[in-house]
C-alpha cells in the first residue's frame, strides 16, 4: 500500500460524467467503498465511481476533506455537518445520499438523510409526490379515510395546491 | 492418506452442495489453504488465486440516471430504484407526524411507514418513562378483542341469513381493504397513535404538587391518564376515595408522571421480597393510606437507624433485629413505619 512510504497519497477519482477530482487518500478512504479498494491494490489509478455525477462528487469530496481535518472531536464534526449541508437544497441533498450510499459513507449518509427528513417534516404529501416522482395509487375514497384517521399530523405542514 | 481426505471433503461438497454449499466451500478453502501452506506452496498458490480471487463486494446498484431526476420524461418513480437502505435511512430520521404523512403518499409507501421497527423508537423516547409493559399488554389483549368485535358487529348490523352472508362476505372485504390502508390494530404505529391521540387511558402514577413541599412532592398516587396533545399535558382520573367519586386532573404535566413500578392495585398492599435486605440509609417508597376508605400512595422514603442505636457503623445492628426498622419519609417527620415480617405498618 502506498501509505506505507509515508508521503501523503493522492487518489484520483472519476465521475460518471468524466470529470476527474484528486483527493487525498486519508480523506477518501472515509468510504468504506474506495478503502476496500485501496486495500485491495485497485486503487492505483483512476477510480471510476458511475453512480455520482461531477457537481455531487465534488460536494462529497469538499466533506470528506473538511471532516477528515477535525480531530476525533464529536461535537465539532456534527457541527461542521449542520454547516456542510445547511445551504444544499434537497435535489443536491438527494443525489448526495444516493452518492453516500453508493460510497458506503455511514456518517455521511446518517446526516443528509436527517437533514431530507428535517426538510420533509413540514411538507405536504403534494410536494413529496412531485418531488419524489411517486404516483399516487389510492383511490379518492381510500385517500380520505386515510388523510381523515390522520388528520392531526396535517396540522403545521406548509400549504400546497393539493394537500 | 491426504490423497483421501482431499477426496472426502469434494465428495462431501457434492452430497451437501445444495445445502451447505456454503460452509463447505470455506471448509474445503481451509482445507486447502492448510495444503498450500505445507506441502505444494508454489504449485497451489498459483490455483488458489486463480481459481478462487478474492472476493470483495462492492454492494451497489448499477443506477444510470441522475439521482431524483423526475423531469427526464419517464414515468419512473424514485422509489423504484432508491435503493431500500437510503429510503429506510430517510423514515427513520422522520418524527411520527411526517411518518404518517408520508404514509398518505402512496399505497406502497404506506407498507413502509406503518414498520413497527420505526415507532419502536418513537414509542420509546416519548412514552417510555410514562407508560408500563402491563398498559401495552393491556392495550394489545383489547385491540385483539376490538378487531373481533368489529366485524361482529359489521355482520349483525344486517338482517337475516342472507343479510348475515352479505354482511360477512362484505365485512371480509373490508377488512382486507383496511389493512391495505390502516395499521393493523396490534401495530406499534396503532399503538403510538392510540397513546398520542388521548383516546386511550392507561394506568401511570401522579406525583402530588401539593404546595411545592418536597415531602409531598416525593409521594405518588396511580391513576388513569390520557394525553391531551393540544396543551402537551394529561388528564388523570385517580379512583373513587373517602366519599369523593372519582376525581379527574386535568393539565398534569409530563414530570409529574411515571410508569407504575409495580401491577399491585392502589387497594391492595404489595408484598415486597426484599424487605430483609433492607439497611440503614436505603431509598425506599412505601405504601400509605390515611384509612380503608381511601387507595394506598406510594412515598418515598430513607431507612433510619433503631432509637437505640447511634448510627456508628461499626456498632450497628438495625437490619439484623429483623422485626424493627424504622423509616423516616422524606421531610415529613410524623409518619414512622415499622416492618413486621414482611408486612408495612404505618404509624401515623
């Protein structure tokens, strides 16, 4: 392994859409995806990841550098997360939990997820249709008896054309 | 000789292949890892690697489409090929009210909200420290009983045996196409919900406020309470006592609250096993009543020394008199208990 020559190592990766990023190995061996590859011997030239697209990879490269430059310190690494992600809107936070798993980056993955949850809380069943492409397959019948047993979890949910 | 266990372990991959193809397979790797290693290094290290590469598993699906990208024309729904672990990891992060919206989404959505391993948790972090195992237990004997009676009462609400055949296979097919929809009863999202909506009373125990005095504030009395989710407080009705009927609190906020520790009824005295075991400076709860007529409470306590000892520890004596221990409740100096036996007596 070429850790083991104690200069710092680069690892270049690909993605789906051609573009290269350079990062060090410390850092992207935060995946449990890339280490089993780094560990393998596969990793010696350009890693192709297909599942992650350049705008993605480059957040989850601009992460894997700024938490791995935290010293073991919980509390620190949870708030540069909140900060990491307080700004993404939720098509970047949904294709970066994709690429999270993709990378099997549990801390990573735990915090996008809470943070589409957070974002979620106070939507409308409307907006998680559009947004998640999910047809709606109640009848009309059906969809009121099961909008009025839950009536209470529709207090405070932001107002939408179809609720 | 090796020559024949060779053999032996491949015969044996082929007897069992169907069923424990797998830990064959290791044993016959043992087994030849144990060879490579003594006699034919060179020659098997050479197969061995070829034959069997290592196998590592990167466990991804081969997605070729941007994540959530729901404008590219397809009808494909996300779900489809959100992998199930991102999605799971999504609802657990959910508080209950999202997790029941989410279930308005869709049909197959709704499969995955109503989980118990998702209320599990919610249960527990909100209703843990108030609500006992016999409540649950209760809850779930008459959830069972109520999903009978329903469709009792379903059939009979018809008239004669045709209506009672209509109505039965009717009330059949209600019943599927609820449990499409609903929770089933005995679920722990029925179970959340029967607890967050008020509807459901079960039993708790009250701490007394009764002019902020900590002596009082120590005690407890069991009750029955229900959740007023509008003002985040419970209504507690404590049974019948003296010639007051039964009494009804409302606003009880969630510290004055606990699961009972006990099943023992607020009428009848619990006998407690280990009263032997009791020493000088425990922390204990004994039962009070002011008479017959009223439920016993629970009030805490610390176990005193005898009148005749000093409270040197090295003299002490207290717990081996065995008959006579008194306890002094917590700032509230006139009440002394003694322990006979195994019964509580109080002295008042």
């Amino acid at each position: 392994m070429a850790a083991e020559t104690g200069t710092p190592t680069t690892l270049t990766l690909k993605s789906n859409d051609d573009e290269l990023f350079s990062v060090a190995e410390s850092a992207a061996i935060l995946s449990v995806t890339i280490r089993n590859m780094v560990e393998d011997g596969c990793a010696g030239g350009v890693i192709p990841l297909d599942n992650v697209d350049g705008k993605t990879l480059a957040s989850v490269i601009t992460y894997m550098n700024g938490i791995s430059a935290i010293p073991a310190d919980e509390e620190k690494k949870k708030s540069y997360r909140d900060k990491f992600l307080s700004d993404k809107d939720f098509e970047t936070l949904a294709d970066m939990v994709l690429a999270a798993n993709y990378l099997n980056m549990s801390c990573l993955m735990d915090a996008v997820s809470a943070k589409i949850a957070q974002v979620m809380e106070k939507k409308s069943v409307g907006w998680v249709r559009r947004k998640f492409g999910i047809e709606n397959d109640y009848t009309p019948e059906e969809e009121a008896a099961v909008k009025e047993e839950h009536k209470w979890t529709f207090e405070g949910v932001e107002t939408d054309d179809d609720n | 000789m090796l020559l024949f266990l060779i053999t032996c372990s491949f015969s044996f991959i082929l007897f069992y292949s169907p069923l424990f193809a797998c830990e064959m397979r290791l044993l016959s790797l043992c087994f030849w890892k144990s060879i490579k290693n003594t006699l034919f290094s060179a020659t098997l290290s050479f197969f061995t690697t070829r034959m069997l590469p290592s196998k590592k598993i990167y466990a991804v699906p081969k997605v070729q489409r941007t994540a959530f990208d729901t404008n590219s024309g397809d009808q494909m729904s996300v779900l489809d090929y959100l992998p199930d672990l991102v999605l799971e990891t999504i609802l657990e992060k959910l508080p209950p009210k999202g997790l029941c919206r989410m279930g308005c989404v869709s049909k197959s959505l709704r499969g995955m909200c109503v989980s118990d391993h998702l209320w599990e948790r919610h249960v527990r972090s909100k209703w843990g420290r108030v609500v006992g195992t016999s409540a649950y237990r209760e809850w779930l004997c008459s959830a069972h009983s109520r999903n009978q009676d329903s469709i009792f009462f379903d059939r009979i609400g018809e008239k004669g045996f045709l209506g009672c055949l209509i109505a039965l296979v009717r009330s059949r097919f209600c019943s599927v196409g609820k449990d499409k929809i609903f929770p089933p009863v005995n679920s722990v999202m029925s179970w959340y919900i029967a607890l967050e909506s008020g509807k459901l009373w079960f039993p708790a125990q009250v701490y007394n406020r009764e002019n902020g005095h900590v002596g009082f504030m120590l005690s407890c009395y069991d009750a029955v309470v229900s959740y007023d989710r509008r003002t985040d407080t419970f209504l507690a009705r404590y049974p019948a006592h003296g010639t007051r009927t039964s009494a009804i609190e409302s606003g009880v906020t969630w510290d004055r609250l606990r699961a009972p520790l006990v099943d023992t009824s607020p009428h009848d005295l619990h006998i407690s096993d280990c009263l032997n075991e009791l020493r000088p400076g425990d922390q204990i709860e004994i039962q009070w009543r002011r008479n017959k007529e009223f439920p016993y409470g629970w009030w805490y306590g610390v176990v005193g020394h005898l009148e005749t000892c000093d409270g040197n520890a090295n003299y002490c004596r207290c717990h081996h008199s065995g008959e006579l221990l008194p306890c002094f409740l917590s700032l509230h100096k006139i009440k002394i208990s003694y322990f006979f036996g195994d019964h509580l007596l109080i002295n008042s």
